[in-house]
C-alpha cells in the first residue's frame, strides 16, 4: 500500500520527499529505506497530529509512552526516536520546521548483554574428543586455538602457516592490522602439531599459504568454522548455541578469574581500550566478592 494511501496528503508528502532524499541522494539501501518508512508510519498512530508542523516534543514523550506501554525493546524505541530525529532534521535544512523537536529527546540507556561463556567442565566436554579424521584433528587444532591463545574468529581464519613462531608463540593479525603474539598452550601445542602432520600429508607441497584448510584444500571460512562448531557441540551433547567469541570470551574469563590481572588479558585479547575488558569482570562478580570477604577488614566474616 502505497504512502499517501495509509495517511493524510499533508502528512504523507513529507515521508515521500524524505525516503525519496534517503535513497537517492544518502543512497541507504532498499532496506533501510523500508524501515524508516515503516518507523515514521507506526509512530503516527500515537503522535495525534494533523501536519508535521504541530509536532512538539510532548508529542514525542507521549508516544514513547505508547511504545513502553506496547513492550517494545529498547532498541527499536531508539530506531524510532533516530528515524523521527533524522526525519525533523530533513524538514528543518527545508525550512518547514523552525527547530528539531526530537532533538531534545534522548535515546534511552540500552544495557549490554554479558557476553556468554562456558564455564571450565564445559569447556572440557566440548574439547575432549579423540578422533583421527582429517576434520576432527584440524578441528580440535582450531578450538584449542580459539580457546587456548583467545583469538578471534577472524584471526584464526587468517593464520598463515609461518604465523606458527619459534618459542611455542603464534603471530596474530588483529583489528587495525595491528600484529601481537599469543603463547601456544600445551594442548593447543599439541593438537596443532598432528593438525601439520595432517596438513603435510594433504598438501605436500602447495603454494597455498592457509594454516587451516577446507576439504576443498583451500582457506577455511568463517561459516565453515561454525558449522564444525555446532556440529561438535552436538557430538559433546552441548546442546546450547556456541559460537568462536564464545570460546574467546571463555577464555577471557578464566585467565582473568586465575589472574586478576586486568590489563594482561587487555593484551591477550587485543582490545585497544581497558573498557572494553572490563566488561568480563561482571562475569566474575562471585569470584571477586569472595576476594572482598577474605581480604577487606569490614568483610570479614568470623
């Protein structure tokens, strides 16, 4: 159904001028362009006006009144809010609106989810299959990567053969191609080594640089990794979604739950920001109030 059937003239032109600015001259996808129309459709049922010029910002409070009262999620409230911002905005560089009564009103406070982690056990259930398959080796190798050094997915997928350095150290690419170097594990040290052997006796010799490869002889992909990751979470009778940032955020949590130290697993993940560590210190809450209660004079319990 078309704009100008499902609001008044007055009303509709506006949208029209708008989605058409959107696509054409910003060029967002069709996509978006939909769903900011859908947006500024479903916000007129509780605006309650005639023409976009008796919009005030009560308006707004009001409909997001509305929106709470319809348990809509925090984060389509604040779609909503950015549409209509943009969309005031966009009458305003016209001169149709004298100021932008959306501006005043702010997104609300969306929390981030924790992010999810296995704890020890369960970590071990998932990595402890024995198997002289040509995928089970390469993928144990892969796993005990992901979970022992922390890396992420797409490092994992990007390691070159010559990434495996002297000392029982692999050489990382990172976000910002920024280079650091993660201890290989014992376990980890060990599945990659049958991993090559494996590897050696696929491609004896090969231009093909990849340390992990496809059935196809060719760089594993992203999705590859997740599906043998799914496939052996069911093997392990896991039956919870896993994903490759599960392994690293296990492995963030448990070297920071041994160590306390903050700003070495800052160096181990490779987070530009301590802020972005810090969230795995909620993860560890209980670990850390135990702490409190034996070391803090007014804690201590008798």
């Amino acid at each position: 159904m078309a704009i100008e059937e499902q609001i008044p003239p007055q009303l509709s032109s506006w949208v029209i001028d708008f989605i058409h600015h959107i696509r054409v001259e910003r060029q967002l996808s069709e996509h978006t362009c939909k769903n900011y129309q859908r947006q500024i459709l479903s916000a007129l049922n509780h605006l309650n006006i005639d023409n976009w010029a008796e919009l005030t910002a009560d308006h707004i409070k009001m409909m997001l009144m509305h929106c709470s009262k319809e348990k809509l999620s925090t984060r389509t409230i604040n779609l909503r809010l950015t549409v209509l911002r943009n969309f005031c905005e966009f009458m305003v560089t016209r001169e149709y609106l004298s100021n932008n009564p959306v501006a005043s009103i702010q997104s609300l406070k969306q929390s981030k989810p924790l992010p999810k982690q296995l704890n020890v056990d369960e970590m071990g259930s998932l990595l402890n299959f024995d198997t002289t398959e040509f995928l089970g080796i390469r993928d144990k190798a892969m796993f005990e990567l992901l979970y022992g050094c922390g890396m992420r997915l797409s490092e994992l997928t990007g390691l070159e053969l010559n990434d495996i350095l002297a000392g029982d150290e692999v050489r990382v690419i990172g976000k910002g191609n920024k280079e650091r170097r993660l201890p290989l594990g014992r376990q980890a040290k060990v599945a990659l080594g049958l991993w090559l052997s494996e590897r050696d006796k696929l491609l004896p010799s090969s231009d093909e640089k990849a340390l992990f490869l496809s059935k196809r002889k060719t760089r594993i992909s992203n999705r590859q990794v997740q599906n043998r990751l799914d496939y052996w979470a069911k093997q392990q009778t896991l039956y919870q979604q896993i994903s490759p940032h599960t392994l690293r955020h296990s492995f963030a949590t448990h070297v920071l739950e041994s160590s306390n130290d903050l700003r070495g697993v800052q160096e181990l993940l490779g987070h530009a920001n301590l802020s972005t560590t810090q969230v795995y210190t909620h993860l560890n809450f209980q670990h850390l109030s135990q702490i409190y209660d034996k070391a803090h004079p007014r804690a201590k319990k008798k």
